[in-house]
C-alpha cells in the first residue's frame, strides 16, 4: 500500500477502518508502511527540542524507514497506490516509480474528484499514470473496484 493517508487523522481513519480491511478481505496480506514504521520511534523524535539533535535523530529515522518501504515493496506482489489530492503525493509517486522498475503490479485508487492531470488525456500526473498503466494495473474511482484490478496478482501467484 503506496499512500499519504497517514498523515492526517481522517486519512489514517480512512486506511484503517476502510481501505486496508478492504483489501485484505480479497484474500491479500497488505504491507502498509503505516504499520510498518515504528511509531515509538517517531514519537521519540517528535518529542525532542527543535535543533540539531532532533534533525539527526530524523535523518536516522527517515534512512530507516525509507530502507522498510524499500523492503516491503521488493517482498510484494503489487503496489495498491492512493493517488489523491491536486497533485499525487511525492512518497507515493517515488513509490509508483520504484515498484515499476521492479517489475510490480501497481494499481491506483483515486476517489478524489478534484483535476490532478497534466493535461486532459490523464488523470493524474503523466509520468505516475504511465508507470501504473505499463504495469498492466489501471486507475479506479472506487475503491470496490480494485478487486477487479488486483486479479492479476492471483494468475500470477498461480504460474
């Protein structure tokens, strides 16, 4: 799971209550890096005084989870990328990329209807549209519809 949605409380909500125990009832177990990041960590971090301690105590930390997104990524079958907001989210685009160039299965939810395109043969930013296209993944309003979208990942599992 590629997304932004950790970062505001209705998103987290959203992800938790939603998404997520959506697509794990398909059957698939979600590496989500929300879970995956340990928040007592951050939380340490977070607390910290403003200054250079705190700056590299981040510098630490974002190696290190940036190194579990990595992971979890080369461990999956699929990306399932959350492409909201007026422009895709630049983790979640750098994880499209990724997951590309290691030959992933990547499929976009989009349920925001704000325009996001580079121009009006795309729906979200060109070159993110092209990777999850070359994938062989699409692009769904609704997030029932990944179900349709993530059946790839079964053929393949199955080769």
């Amino acid at each position: 799971m590629a997304s932004p949605l950790g970062f505001s409380e209705a998103g987290r909500h959203f992800s938790n209550a939603v998404l997520v125990p959506f697509v794990a009832g398909l059957g698939y177990e979600v590496l989500d890096p929300w879970a995956l990041a340990d928040q007592a960590k951050i939380d340490a971090v977070q607390r910290l005084p403003y200054g250079p301690e705190k700056r590299d105590a981040w510098r630490k930390l974002n190696r290190e989870i940036g190194a579990t997104n990595r992971a979890a990524i080369d461990r999956a079958d699929g990306v399932v990328a959350v492409l909201d907001g007026t422009d895709v989210d630049s983790g979640t685009a750098a994880e499209i990329g990724y997951a590309f160039a290691r030959g992933k299965l990547i499929v976009g939810y989009r349920g925001d209807f704000r325009l996001s395109a580079d121009n009006e043969g795309s729906a979200v930013n060109l070159q993110v549209e092209f990777f999850i296209r070359e994938s062989g993944g699409a692009i769904v309003s609704r997030y029932e519809d990944l179900e349709m979208c993530l059946r790839p990942l079964r053929a393949r599992r199955r080769s």
